[in-house]
C-alpha cells in the first residue's frame, strides 16, 4: 500500500523532496526601498506576494492571496514588473 509523505511548506523534509526551484527576483536588504504595494517573491512558499505594511522593526505583513504573513526582509526577493 501506498503512504503519501506529508511535509510542511519550507519544513526541514521539504527541501529533500522538492526539486530545486530556480532563484526569482533580486535579494533585499535593509536599504533596499520596500513599501506598502511593492510585489515580492517568498521562495518558501514558492509564489508573489503584496507587502501590506513595513512595520517599525523592519519586518515586513505580505499577503499571498488570502495568506497574510510576518516576514523578515531575508525571507523575500524583490520582484520587478515586466518592462
């Protein structure tokens, strides 16, 4: 019989079951401009999200459709629009 393995997005078994995704976006980090508005790529959930709010310690509140998230700018890429 067949047993599904069950893993958490961005859990430590995750990365041993999923195929390398390529690099999206331009890494961040403090003195990059980030405001509410800017779109980003979260690579641990592996989709765009819209930064809702910096917040006073410089962490950033994305939301990833209805998924709304504490992040620290490490934990995000910079995505720009196409041209």
């Amino acid at each position: 019989m067949w047993t599904p393995i069950l893993t958490a997005i961005g859990g430590e078994l995750s990365e041993l079951i999923d195929k390398p995704q390529p690099s999206r976006g331009e890494s961040v980090d403090e003195d990059t401009p980030i405001t509410k508005g800017t779109r980003v790529w979260v690579p641990r959930l592996r989709a765009e999200a819209e930064v809702l709010s910096v917040q006073g310690d410089g962490q950033l509140r994305v939301a990833a459709g209805s998924l709304k998230l504490t992040l620290a700018r490490s934990e995000i890429r910079l995505v720009h629009p196409e041209a």
